[in-house]
C-alpha cells in the first residue's frame, strides 16, 4: 500500500506493546514496525519511524535519552 504509515511505540509493559501489535495488524493503513521497552533501545535500532506511541510515564531509569527522541523525531 502507497500510503502505509509506519509508527513505533515506546513502553515498559510488554502486554501494552503486544496489544498495539494485535490492534494494528487489522488497520489496513498503519503499520507497527518498531517497538521498544525505553527510549535508548528505540534510538539504538536502525530505521525507527519517526512517528511515536510514547509512554507518557515511563520509569525513572528509562527517561535518560527523552531530549534525544525529541531532537531525532
């Protein structure tokens, strides 16, 4: 598909991010191609979508590279 949007989410709860897999495999147009348990794992992957589901409460220990995704997206 032409218009395919591909998006990544960023969250510490695996179920979370299982769902998100689940719910877009059955949106014909959105597609999740990268998913990650902290900001610094979804920085370290090569060619991230630069469209985001963050977790907007992450663990203290995880938010070290937040400024990073700001500047990269």
């Amino acid at each position: 598909m032409e218009n395919m949007i591909e998006i990544g989410a960023i969250d510490d709860e695996t179920m979370l991010l299982q769902s998100f897999a689940n719910w877009f495999a059955s949106t014909p147009d959105i597609r999740l191609t990268a998913t990650a348990a902290s900001v610094d794992e979804y920085l370290a992957r090569q060619g991230a979508p630069t469209i985001v589901l963050l977790d907007l409460d992450p663990r203290p220990r995880r938010c070290s590279s937040m400024p990073d995704l700001i500047t990269v997206c």
